[in-house]
C-alpha cells in the first residue's frame, strides 16, 4: 500500500509519519517548504501532475490552517488551505483513481465547546470561520467514499513549528510562570501517539467510510 501523507511536517504529521514507516507502510509526502505547500496543493495542475505520478492507494489529508483567528482575518487563506485543497484531492480521485481511499482529519471545533455532554456527529454548531471551514471541507470529502475523523489531540509537538498546549503548559510550569486557561471549554482529546496508533492499527486498514468522532472516553474543560 502507497500512501500520500499530506501536512507530514505538522504536530500530528510529524508522528503520523513516523509510526506509518515504523509500520512498514510506503509513504510519500510533498516535500516542499510550508509557503510553497500550499500553493502546490491550491493550484490543481500542480497537485494532480503530483497524484499522477505516485499514485497513492490512499491519501492521508492532514493540511489545514488551525489557527483560529487567523482564520477569522483571513477568510481567503482559510478557504485556499482548508476547502480548495481537499476540493482538488477529491477531483482527482473521482477523475483519475476511484479506488484511492481518503482519510480527512478534520476537528471537534465543529461542535459546541462550551457543553460539558459529549456530541454526536449530527450535533454541528459553526461559531467562527474556522469551523465553518473545516465542515465545509468535509462536505466535499462526502461526495466521495472517504473516511472523516473529527478530533483533538494533545502531547509533544515533534515538529518544532510550534507549541502545543501541553507543551506550552509544561514550558510554562518550568518558569514557574503563571498559566491563565478557560476552565468553560470542553473537549475530549486523544494524546497524539495514542490518535496514530488507534489509526494505524484499527482505522487504516478498514477504510471505513463516513463521519466519525475520535476522542477520549470522557471529556474534561482545559483548565
């Protein structure tokens, strides 16, 4: 099995990436800087030239602005990165290799984070562009027979991009600095080895198709 791992060089890319070649799985990736990445992906020639030539047997789409209020200011970047890209995945598979499997994470942002009861897949609530975005991404994959993962994920960020919240925190207690957290947000995320490996092991090899949440047992606020 080929597969294509898009945003390999994210938080959750970068461990995904790892555990799929660990696992004996062929993986390509695109391997360009983070600014070319997107106008790659936006630019349909170009990501359709790429499919052509390694003909995955199933796509992994990781690529998404998550940065919620850059989102917010810029309606146009959120567009390109988080719709435009899967909207040209999606051609192509329908275009040029229908068997092609399509796993798109997506988040838990399209719910209400502010309700301490666990959500169900219907229970959709758009607050900022972001969310909008990401929903509107995974009514193009349903077009197809894909698989959506909605989650969250918390741990080391192996990409060294960014912090993540955990490792922002932990940064944080080290100084000994004070820590200001929403202690009315809810959600419920899987450590980030623990989301690859539940993937690897029980999702992958399934390709189930359809909307699925992926989260801890039991969620708790972010205080």
């Amino acid at each position: 099995m080929k597969i294509l791992l898009t945003g390999h060089t994210g938080f959750l890319g970068s461990s995904l990436y790892v555990k799929l070649i660990d696992a004996g799985y062929s993986v390509v990736t695109l391997e360009s800087g983070k600014n070319f990445l997107r106008l790659d992906l936006v630019d349909r020639e170009s990501i359709f030239a790429y499919l052509d030539l390694t003909r995955p047997d199933v796509i992994i789409n990781l690529v998404a602005i998550t940065d919620v209020d850059y989102c917010q200011n810029n309606i146009d970047v959120a567009y390109a990165v988080n719709i435009k890209t899967v909207e040209n995945l999606i051609h192509w598979i329908k275009v040029s290799s229908p068997r092609t499997h399509l796993f798109h994470f997506s988040t838990d942002h399209v719910y209400n984070g502010l309700e301490k009861n666990l959500n169900s897949e219907d229970d959709i609530s758009i607050s900022n562009i972001y969310a909008l975005s990401k929903y509107a991404a995974e009514l193009c994959v349903q077009n197809i027979c894909g698989t959506i993962l909605r989650t969250n994920f918390i741990g080391k960020n192996r990409s060294g991009r960014k912090q993540s919240l955990t490792d922002w925190i932990y940064s944080s207690y080290l100084k000994e600095e004070k820590i200001k957290v929403f202690s009315d947000v809810y959600f419920s995320p899987l450590a980030v080895d623990t989301l690859c490996s539940i993937f690897i092991e029980n999702l992958l090899p399934l390709r189930p198709a359809g909307v699925f949440n992926f989260g801890s047992n039991n969620g708790f606020d972010k205080g």
